[in-house]
C-alpha cells in the first residue's frame, strides 16, 4: 500500500535573529561601572551566525522607562562583551536606588533580539574611600587599621579584600592528613559597631609564615526584591604583611610545689605542677629554681634546672634539694618557633628535716 505524504505547514522565513544575551551582570566601585556578558554564537534558527553584531547598551530606573542607549557595538559571535563607563552626575549623587542595565543585539536590517536579563546596581553617592590603612602581625592574628570615615546618611561596612602572595610551592603538600590549600583571595565584612565610627579589624584566619596584601573598601547595602546590592566607594591603597610567628605562648599558670621527706633510703625532693597551655602551638616547658636564705630572701640568680629540651607535661620532679632548705620556683612555656614565655608566678617550698 502505498502512502502519501501530506505537505506541511509553510514555515515563515528565518529573521535570523541572534539568540538574546542571557548572563549579562554588572560591578560598580566608586562611580566606575563594569558590563560583562557572552555574546551569542547562534541564532534562534540555531544557525551559526556571521559577521560583527550590532549592539546597543541601555540603562533605565525602572520596567515603565524607556531603556536610554549608552552607548553602541559592534562584537563577533561568541566574543567575551566588555563596556566600562563612569555614572553620569545625576546617577552618582543622592540616596542609593536600584537601576538596570541591558543589553540589546540588532540585526542589519534593523530588527532586535530583545532586551538581555537586567544587571542591576545602585546609583547613588558612593561610600568615601578607606584611607590610611595598616597592617600589624599580633599573636591572634593580622590586626587592620584605618582613618575612620565620616558618618554616612545609609549604614556601610568595610569589606576588606585578602590576597595571599606566598608562592604554590609553600602550600601544604596534598595527602589525607594534610591541611586544605589556603585560598588565594578572601574577603571578610566589618561591622560597625552602633553609633560608633569603625576603624578597625583582627583577621584571626591567618596561617603563620604567609605572606598576604588587604585592601578596603567602604560599601552600602540595599536590599531589592529580597537581593541584596552593594554600593561600593573606591578600593583602598594595598598594604603588605608577612605573618611572622615571633610570639612566645602564654605565660604557664598555677604553679604549685609539693615536698617529700627522704625515707628508706631515698632523699628528699620536690614535685612540681601547674596548668597545661591550651595554646597549639607549645613544644614543652622549661623549669627554674633559686634558693632561699634563712631570713627568707631569695639568694642568687634563677637557674633552669630541667634538660635542655623543653619539658613535656605540666609536671617536673626536682631530686636535687636538701633537707631544711626552702626553695622558690618558675615555670616558663618554649613555642614550636623557640620562643620563650615570661616566667610564671612563683611557687615556694621547703624541704623538712627527716
């Protein structure tokens, strides 16, 4: 049996329009705005397109505006769509408010693939800059300071910007207990506190032996249709530091010193206890003794009786002590990096006769 094939629908001829863009978004710092976007390599026939696209960039406050035309390209099919401008005087003055821009692509006849999604920022009068920024390596990590700005009409933080510049080759080498590879650039927001003029930060998540550049950056944020939009000032000079561990650990706490009389034929001595250091960082202790006269002043310098390498454990047991002699004590805490504490406050004790 032989079939017949019936004719289909008459297809409209193709306008060859170029797929609209779809991942256009939008950066302002200060009153420099930065475009970005995929220009597309296909129309909507799905037909490789030829040739430079026309292609106009508009912004406009709101869905009812007229899309005002900044400026107009010409870019290849599939090329990476870059467009920086400074904001107009009224876009850079007052209140911060939300305002959209687009991306449109035109054909040579004219015809339009549509407006791109919009890429939303705040116009408004920019934070001021952060200015005076420094960098100071403390035990507990980075201490950052700068000029507290002046009081702003919209609430602002600080962001600052990290960026390590130790070389890969310093990184933890990788295994399953090695530590994670730290991330070359993070950022970490500062919040005022109320009615107070912030002009500073501890970034505590440093790694020792690093070296890291901060910027600044004052920003307002505005929340639109439940997103939030920042509005940045401009960024700050970079400041350098390289995180040195030259700290020495806390000072050892809780000194106590008990004596034992000799007995069956073991001389006397004293044992020594105090606090462990809850610090990570502690290889041992180092331990000290002087004597103490009759009329009970100290005779002599301090002394450091235990072995050479540090101490491990909050505990030392001191056989070299006479019967009748009282003695007075330190305690000190040694660092992986050598680094020596202040010594503890002190513990006396003294040693009966038999």
């Amino acid at each position: 049996m032989a079939g017949c094939g019936l004719p289909a629908a008459p297809q409209p001829p193709s306008l060859k329009l170029p797929a609209p863009v779809t991942d256009l978004s939008a950066t302002r710092s200060g009153n420099q705005v930065s475009l970005i976007w995929t220009m597309p390599e296909r129309d909507t026939s799905k037909v490789v397109l030829k040739g430079k696209i026309a292609t106009r960039v508009c912004r406009r406050g709101n869905a009812a505006q007229v899309c005002a035309t900044v400026t107009q390209l010409e870019l290849a099919p599939g090329a990476d769509g870059v467009f920086n401008e400074t904001l107009p005087r009224d876009l850079a003055a007052g209140a911060p408010r939300p305002f959209d821009y687009h991306v449109e692509l035109i054909t040579s006849k004219g015809r339009s693939a549509g407006l791109s999604n919009p890429a939303t920022v705040l116009a408004g009068r920019a934070p001021a800059p952060v200015i005076g920024l420094s960098a100071e390596v403390r035990k507990e990590g980075v201490a950052l300071h700068w000029t507290p700005g002046p009081p702003e009409p919209y609430p602002t933080v600080v962001r600052l910007e990290r960026t390590l510049q130790t070389p890969a080759a310093k990184q933890p080498a990788p295994g399953p207990l090695a530590a994670p590879a730290e991330p070359v650039e993070q950022n970490l927001l500062v919040q005022p506190a109320a009615g107070e003029l912030h002009g500073g930060a501890l970034d505590r998540d440093i790694r020792f032996g690093e070296t890291y550049v901060y910027r600044a950056v004052r920003v307002a944020r505005l929340t639109v249709d439940g997103k939030t939009l920042d509005l940045e000032g401009p960024i700050s000079a970079p400041v350098q530091v390289e995180a040195l561990d030259v700290f020495p650990p806390a000072v050892p706490t809780g000194l106590a010193a008990v004596a034992t009389p000799a007995e069956d034929g073991v001389g006397p001595s004293i044992d020594l206890s105090w606090q462990p250091d809850a610090e990570s960082d502690v290889a041992g202790y180092a331990v000290y003794r002087r004597e103490i006269a009759a009329t009970g002043v100290t005779e002599g310098a301090w002394q450091r009786i235990s072995p050479a390498s540090p101490v491990v454990g909050p505990g030392f047991h001191d056989p070299n002590v006479q019967a009748g002699r009282s003695y007075e004590y330190g305690v000190t805490a040694i660092g992986q990096n050598g680094r020596e504490s202040g010594r503890s406050a002190p513990a006396e004790e003294s040693v009966p006769e038999p």
